[in-house]
C-alpha cells in the first residue's frame, strides 16, 4: 500500500520501522494517518522476514493524538463511532500482533498519542521525551486504551492523578514510574533503540508471540485460570523447533539461532 503520512521500512534485519510522519502536527492522527497506521501493522503482522516492529515519531514528536485542527465541530458526530472505527482497532491491532513492537519516544507523546506508546511492548525514550494524558485539558477523558494501561501499569491512585491534572510527565519521571523502559540522551536514542530491537529480532520468534498472547490474557485472568493458561502456553511453546534449539544449544554451550 502507497503510505502518504507514514513511513514504512523493512531493515534486513528484521526490523520493520513504522514512522508517523507528519511532524507539522506533533504527528496528530487525521483519518489517512489512522488507516495507514493500522495497514502498516497488518503489514507487519503478515510478513514473516518481520520480527520486531519499531513506531515512531517524525520530528519533534511521538503523536499528539486527535488532529484538534481537523476534529469535527462537538455534536455533529459519535465519539464513540469514531473510537470505534478509527483509534481502537490500532490498539486491538498492536496487543494482537505477535511479535514485540518497541516504542521509540523521540518526543511527546499526548491524547491518543500517549495511549498509543503505552500499547507498545517496550519505550525507549529521549530524556527530552513526555508523555501526557491530555484528554483532561479539552474536557475529555482517557480514551485507546489508556484507562487500561495506565492503572495497570502506576496503580488506580496515580492514574487518576496523572488523567485528571494532564500535566506533563517528563520521560526520567516516567522511567520511576514504571512507563517506559529505558531512558537514554536524544542523541543516544537510535542506538537503544536499534540495539533492543537486535536482541527481540534474535529472539525465538514463535514464542515470543506465544509470550505477547499470555501475558495478554493473563492481565484480565486470576490465579487459576492464569495457571492453565500458562499451562497450554507452554505446551505450544515447548512442542516446537524453538525450544528444541534452544535446548540443544544450552546443552552444547553454544547460542541458540532462531530460524
Ligand atoms: O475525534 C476525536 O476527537 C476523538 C478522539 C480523541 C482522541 C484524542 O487524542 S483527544 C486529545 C487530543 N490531543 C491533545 O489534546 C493534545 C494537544 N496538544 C498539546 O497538548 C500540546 O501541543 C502538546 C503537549 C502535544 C505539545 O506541547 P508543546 O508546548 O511542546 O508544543 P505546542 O506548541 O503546543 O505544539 C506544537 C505544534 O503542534 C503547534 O503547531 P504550531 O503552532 O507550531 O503551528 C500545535 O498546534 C501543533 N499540535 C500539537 N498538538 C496538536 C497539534 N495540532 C493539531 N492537533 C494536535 N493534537
């Protein structure tokens, strides 16, 4: 598909790098750019040379979220149809997709923005990087996916704090509170970037895929049910060539290689 607000680049190492691209809105989603996203990541998801998935940013910014210049007059549309058809199925995409998608927070991630890095499986971001909940700010409330991810992630108390001042989190106060992964100089950020996805794309692909899906489930699931969930994980897990690899190669003290 000819991408126009997005860059789409297969490395050969494996690397698909997925770059929101219009900078001159902080990379805010109008409805091209919420499309192109979600081929680009059936794209990825499709093509089996893919093993991690790198989505960024364009210029100064991760995603501003909403194009406010473009949003619709208030009471003229469906909020929720919008949502519906345009923001949650990127994110139902991103949890879906097997393979590990890594966050490079180049900048600030705001609105549907910030719900969107934290959808993302790991965030390396620039010590000039944030992130803000900035639906409170319009007199909106959290919406893809961020009143799931966020509680989850710094408790019910924080969450509500950070949801409802929207200020901003600067990416070393993130790093303390657990949402993001790592935090490097802006001009270190590629390197990080690139040296983690190395490691993912190294990876046993089909398990990590297996692990991407349990811990999914396992989010919403209690002890018991996480246990059998586990249980089936691991038996698709262990009945393929990965684990055979990986054993042998434990066994001749070598390093495993992944297909
Ligand atoms: O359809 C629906 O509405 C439903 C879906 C809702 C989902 C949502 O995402 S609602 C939330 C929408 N997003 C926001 O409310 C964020 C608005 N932006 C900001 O709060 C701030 O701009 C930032 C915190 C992102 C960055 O602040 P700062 O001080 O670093 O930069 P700035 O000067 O405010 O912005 C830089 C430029 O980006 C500026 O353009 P200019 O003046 O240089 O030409 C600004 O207008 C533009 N920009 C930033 N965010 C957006 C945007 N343009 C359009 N839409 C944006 N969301």
């Amino acid at each position: 598909m000819p991408y126009t607000v997005l860059l789409y680049e297969i490395r050969p190492s494996g690397v698909a790098v997925i770059t929101l691209n219009r900078p001159a809105v902080f990379n805010a989603f109008d409805l091209t750019l919420s499309r192109e996203l979600l081929a680009a990541l059936a794209a990825a998801g499709a093509d089996e040379a893919v093993r991690v998935v790198v989505l960024t940013g364009a210029g100064r910014a991760f995603c501003a979220g909403q194009d406010l210049q473009e949003a619709q007059q208030p009471g003229t549309f469906s909020f929720k149809e919008v949502l519906e058809t345009r923001y949650n199925p990127i994110i139902r995409a991103m949890r879906a997709l097997p393979k590990p998608i890594i966050g490079r927070l180049n900048g600030v991630a705001a609105g549907a923005g910030c719900s969107l890095a934290l959808a993302c499986d790991a965030l390396v971001a620039s010590r000039t990087a944030s992130l803000v909940q900035a639906f409170i700010n319009i007199g909106l409330v959290p919406d893809s996916g961020s009143a799931y991810f966020l509680p989850r992630l710094v408790g019910r108390l924080k969450a509500f704090e950070i949801c409802a001042l929207g200020d901003k989190i600067s990416a070393d106060e993130a790093l303390r509170l657990g949402l993001v992964s790592v935090v490097v100089e802006p001009e270190q950020l590629d390197a990080a970037t690139d040296a983690l996805a190395a490691r993912y794309a190294a990876g046993p692909p089909r398990s990590l895929g297996i692990l991407k899906q349990l811990l999914e489930e396992a989010a919403t699931a209690n002890l018991s049910e996480t246990l059998a969930l586990e249980a089936d994980a691991q038996e698709q897990a262990g009945s393929g060539a990965e684990y055979q690899e990986g054993l042998r190669a434990f066994l001749e003290k070598r390093k495993p290689k992944y297909g």
